[in-house]
C-alpha cells in the first residue's frame, strides 16, 4: 500500500509553558508504514495558510495543524472544497475545537486519530466571506479576545481577569437580527455563532451545537446586570447554557446582524476590531474533511 503524504505545520509559538517536544512524539509515534510524514513550522501570520495551500496543489491526503484553534483555522481554510483533509493535534491554550471532537488535550490520542487515516466530511462557515470553523461573535467576548492577544501571557487566567476588566462599563449593542423567517431588535452583551460547541478550556458555549448536521447555533446573551453573568460560566461548565434565561439560543444557516456602532468581532478567538457594522453569516455545508 502507498503511504498517505501528511503535512504537519506547527506554531512554534503555541503550546504548553512546559515544553514538549513534539517532533520528537511524531517521530515516535506516528504509524511510518502507512504515513509518509513532513513536518513544517509557520514563521508569520498566514504561513500555515500557505503551507496548507502547497499541500493541497501536491495532493497530500492531509495537513495537520499543530497548535490551537487559531493555527487550525489558518491551516483549515485552505482545505474547504479540496480531497485534502485537516488533522487536528492540540497544542494551544484553549483547544476549543480538539475539545469539541473529543481530543481535548491530549497529543497521544490526537495522534491515534491521525494513524486511523479515517476521514469524515463537515460544515465550515464564511462571516462576510472570513472562514471559520468553530466559534465565531461579536461583543464582549470578541473585545475579550483582542485584548487578550496583546498580552504575552497565555492561558485561562489572562482571559479571565481580561473578561473581569471589560465587563466592567461594557457598552450593550443594540443589535438588529435578520433571518429568512423572521427578524427582530434587542439589547445584547454579545452574539455568538458556533458551529462547533467548545470556547475552549472546557467551556461549551453551544452545548447543541454538531459540525456536520448543516446548522450553526446562535447564542445571544441578553442585557443584565453584570453579576448575572457570572452564573453563565457555570453553567458553561456544566453544558447547559442553552437553558439559562439570560440567553436566546437558536439554529440556522443563513442570517444577518446589524449593529448601530462599529463593534469588536472574532473568528476562532482571534479578535479584530470592526469598522463596519453589518455581519453576515452563511454555511458551507459538507465543505471540509477532518481525520477522526
């Protein structure tokens, strides 16, 4: 049998504070009979990108992103629409994707998954034709997000105090959401689009949400005081977000939010700070495939 060319990127700044070496776990591990292996590192944003794209013009059955969900997302959008599939081992510091698939944190097990060489065939989603993959809003957790990457310390307990800090006087957008059935106007603190179920660190911010049935899940948190919130976590935690009273959840494929004020938005918990005011989201159905 011929091996399956496989293509590993990695970030070189992802990954654990203690280090693993992770070259050296690949060369241990992977199955070398059935996978021709070639590891590559990212030297700037949108490298992976490009590495992913190469892959795909020299036909490799697959390219595995090595990092968090930021590096999956580069590595990703070059693959919608294309034989070649993305493999996923966490190395970052939510992983809210690879806790999605049931990977979480666990290289050894992601790892299995690759030699498997079995592949499934999932959604992806465009906001105003900006790839996603996992999560995507706008609001406090997007302006969470941006904040965040300008602090060189990673991990749970910088998005913490990070979300403390900007919840304190956070503006409320009034939001006007568009369906093709209905469309409404509110106040709210945040509007999140998941098409898989995992923020990271084990949070589920959609805990309905499955990448393949065709549908992205809508949670919009509603305008409260601030104290509220802090029950939300739990109930992350617990997967039962969709029940609290301070949220509206619901699916779709297709919708439109406006906003009155240019406001902040993420893409797979990469921050950006907005100069328009209108967000457009539409599913890709079927469009990726994932080793399993």
């Amino acid at each position: 049998m011929l091996r399956k060319k496989i293509r590993f990127v990695l970030n070189p700044f992802s990954g654990p504070k203690k280090k693993v070496d992770i070259k050296s776990i690949l060369q241990n591990r992977i199955n070398t009979e059935i996978i021709d292996t070639e590891i590559c590192y990212t030297s700037y944003p949108g490298h992976a990108t490009e590495l992913s794209r190469e892959a795909v013009d020299l036909g490799y059955y697959a390219v595995v992103a090595i990092g968090g969900d930021g590096t999956i997302n580069e590595v990703a959008k070059s693959l919608v629409h294309t034989e070649t599939a993305l493999g996923i081992i966490p190395f970052g510091s939510g992983n809210g994707f690879s806790y999605h698939v049931g990977t979480k944190r666990d290289i050894f097990k992601a790892i299995s998954c690759i030699n498997n060489l079995n592949k499934i065939c999932i959604d992806t989603i465009l906001m105003n034709n900006n790839f996603f993959l996992n999560v995507a809003g706008i609001g406090l957790d997007a302006k969470v997000a941006f904040m965040t990457k300008k602090n060189k310390k990673r991990g749970f307990l910088p998005y913490f105090f990070q979300t403390l800090k900007e919840s304190k006087g956070f503006r409320y957008m009034n939001l006007h959401i568009k369906t093709p059935s209905v469309s409404w106007e509110n106040e709210y603190a945040m509007a999140t689009i998941a098409n898989a179920s995992m923020y990271g660190y084990n949070f589920s911010i959609a805990p309905r949400a499955k990448i393949n049935d065709g549908q992205f899940d809508v949670v919009l948190v509603k305008k409260a005081p601030v104290f509220k919130y802090f029950s939300l976590a739990l109930r992350m935690l617990f997967k039962s977000l969709d029940k609290s009273p301070l949220v509206t959840y619901f699916t779709g494929s297709e919708m439109q939010i406006s906003t009155k004020d240019a406001t902040y938005y993420h893409l797979d918990g990469e921050g950006y700070k907005s100069t328009q005011n209108e967000f457009v989201f539409k599913v890709d159905p079927q469009s990726l495939y994932l080793l399993v």
